[in-house]
C-alpha cells in the first residue's frame, strides 16, 4: 500500500506556479487507418486496439522465455525495470527487432497507415518493482511534420497490480521541446503538464496495444505481483519520414544526426551517437536544449 500511496503521489500535478505554452498543432497525416480512432489519437495522443492474437502472444512469450537477458538494465531511478534496447549486444538486440518484424510488423499493418518499426524492445518490469515516474520518450524524427509512436502490447494481462501503463492524456499538445537521449526532461514534462488532471492507468488483456505519441507523458505503477510484468514495445514512423538522433555533446551543442534503421542495431545508450553505424549525417541545432 506505501508503494501505491507513493505513486499516486508522484502522478499528481503539483500545481507548480510556472506554465509551459502548449505545442502547436501542426495537421499531419493520419497515423491510424481507422478514421475513429484516428480521431481519438489526435485528441488524446492514445488509443487501445486489438493487436495479436493469443497464438503470437504465446509465441512471442516462449521466444523471450528461452533468449539470454543476463545483460538486464540497472537504472539508478528505478529498481526492477528492464527494457532490452539499453543491451550493449548487437546481436541481441537484432535478434529482439527480427522477432518483432516477424511476429509484430503484420499486425501493425492492418492498423497503421504505412509506419515501420524503427526499433523493438521488451520492456518488463520485476516482481515487486518500483513506479516508473511520468516521462517522454526520445525525438525521432521531425515532429513538425509527423507523429512517431510507442506500440505498448503486453504479453500478459495488465492492471494497476502489476504496473500496466498509465498516461497523462492530451499531454502531446504541451510537448513541444526535442528529447535527446543523453538529457533527462523529467522535470520539464511535469511543468509542462502540471495542471492535466486526466491520468488513465490503463488495463489491458494480452495482445491489446496503446498506440502512444511519442510526446505523451506516461508512466506505470509498482509490479506489486510475484510475476514478471513482460510487454513488447516497438518505436514506429510514417516510412517516408527521415529518421533523427539527437545528442547533447560535451561542448552543450544540441546534435541531430539523421540515421537509418540499422542505427539502433548497433548504438550503445550512453555512448557517443558517432561510435555508431547507421548515422547518415550530423548537424548542430542549437546550443542546450
């Protein structure tokens, strides 16, 4: 019950006094097929679909039971939460992205309008694992002009017991600053959407997705089960749009590096965006964030 107490806590708005302009709604072309939920999408910045079946739950299940995930990830803000995308093996990590293109990609089809898989994880949280507090994800590409999204599909069923996903609805409207992945925005999202009170803790049946903008402000409550709360969660785009990278580096230059697909094969969370493969250019974008 403390841990619960901690988390409502922490998802509150903090009626901080400082606003933060919300973003500008720039028409993009549709992420859903469905006008209706397409709709939704654009209002909430989610939606919950139908996406695989018990059999690819299942599949997908015994393919995770029987991979190596020695190399599981030790955040310092966060006890019992692993997402497989900060593994430092190559091969690894490829293996995640060809099941997920196998098993996930012809799902996604018949939902989304014409989006890739940009990078797949499993992200799992431990028996008895910590919150995971309300954050943004990275910038993946130009937003101005398209959405990217997070497809959140658990292979288990979810509720607030074991750390199902939450949102803090419509927050892709307040979002309207670029997320490099060596920057945490923590605070900044919780200015930004101090005062949204909406804040769904979503249950969902293995093989359901929330389909999320990556500028939706999101976070889990404590796994307060014995069991491991496992879910896949692919990074998609629209399949024309350039795929970016931003990184600060040492000198505060905010960097965009325009990659490929392969980059995040081979890119070390932590590291240098220049140490990897895939990078197809860099520029400066401005000094700090």
């Amino acid at each position: 019950m403390k841990a619960m107490r901690n988390w409502l806590q922490a998802i509150r708005g903090r009626g901080l006094a400082s606003r933060v302009e919300p973003a500008v709604v720039v028409p993009r072309r549709n992420t859903l097929r469905d006008p209706e939920l397409q709709r939704q999408f654009e209002d909430s910045g989610f939606v919950v679909v139908d996406l695989i079946d018990s059999e690819t739950v299942l599949s997908l299940r015994q393919r995770y039971d029987s991979m190596d995930h020695e190399q599981r990830t030790q955040f310092d803000w966060v006890d019992g939460f692993n997402t497989s995308i900060y593994d430092k093996r190559p091969e690894y990590r490829a293996e995640v992205f060809d099941l997920m293109q196998e098993h996930i990609s012809p799902a996604l089809a018949n939902v989304l309008e014409d989006y890739q898989i940009m990078f797949a994880n499993f992200i799992v949280k431990n028996p008895h694992s910590d919150m995971v507090p309300p954050h943004v994800d990275w910038t993946f590409l130009d937003e101005e002009q398209f959405s990217s999204a997070t497809v959140w599909c658990p292979l288990v069923d979810t509720t607030p017991a074991n750390g199902t996903l939450g949102v803090v609805s419509g927050s892709h409207r307040r979002i309207n600053f670029l997320r490099p992945s060596n920057v945490a925005t923590y605070e900044r999202c919780e200015l930004a959407v101090a005062d949204i009170e909406d804040r769904p803790v979503i249950s969902l049946q293995a093989g359901q997705a929330i389909v999320m903008d990556n500028r939706v402000v999101h976070f889990s409550p404590p796994n307060t089960t014995d069991l491991d709360r496992v879910a896949v969660g692919c990074v998609v785009g629209p399949t024309e749009a350039e795929l970016h990278h931003y990184w600060m580096n040492e000198d505060s230059e905010l960097m965009k590096y325009q990659i490929d697909r392969s980059f995040y094969l081979d890119f070390v969370i932590g590291s240098p965006p220049t140490q990897s493969g895939g990078v197809l250019s860099a520029s400066v974008v401005s000094h700090g964030v």
